[in-house]
C-alpha cells in the first residue's frame, strides 16, 4: 500500500472515530473529556492503538455493553472492513475478544 493511500485511510479513519464518539455521546450518554482531549491531540488512530495496546479494558466497553450498544465502542471501527490494513492481526483479534467478551457479559 503507498503511503499516500495509507494516509488517507487513516485521515478517514480519524474523522470516522470523531464521528463515532459524538454518537457515543449522543446516543448512549457516554463523554469523556480525556478522550476528547486525547482525540484532538493525537487523532483517533493513534489513540485507538494505544486503546488496543491498554492493559485493561475501557470504561466505554462496559457502559456500551450494558446499553447493549457495542457497536458505539472503538473496537468495533477497528475490524470495519475498509480499515483492515490499518491494524495487525493480533490488533484486530484483541478487538474481536473484547467485544465478543462484552456480548456475552450483556446477553
């Protein structure tokens, strides 16, 4: 992959988390100021691979998991198709076992 198609991938990428974590707010009551902060800072790609590399699990999980909206959890961007060159294999099945964790905990 060139570096120019990767670094519009990843620019979709970041305004599609942006976007996600206005839903996150809107339709599950769920804000945090870090991550907000940290969105501006960094950007959404660079803090969803710190979020994967995290040793624990993030608040959101939970919350979304209870709402059962887990779908509105960062995880869930990861494994979208169209972003599958952006993460590792073991990035994307880190993904998959926390949400697969997280279903089983609100079924």
């Amino acid at each position: 992959m060139e570096t120019t198609e990767l670094f519009g991938i990843i620019k979709k990428f970041d305004k599609e988390m942006n976007n996600l974590y206005k839903r996150q707010k809107r339709e599950a009551g769920y804000y945090s100021e870090i991550n907000s902060y940290v969105l501006k800072d960094i950007g959404g790609y660079e803090a969803v691979k710190r979020l994967i590399h995290y040793k624990e699990d993030s608040e959101a999980l939970k919350v979304f998991a209870g709402k059962k909206r887990l779908d509105l959890a960062a995880e869930s961007l990861v494994l979208k198709k169209e972003y599958e060159n952006l993460f590792t294999e073991a990035e994307k099945e880190i993904c998959k076992k926390r949400l697969e964790e997280y279903s089983r905990l609100s079924a």
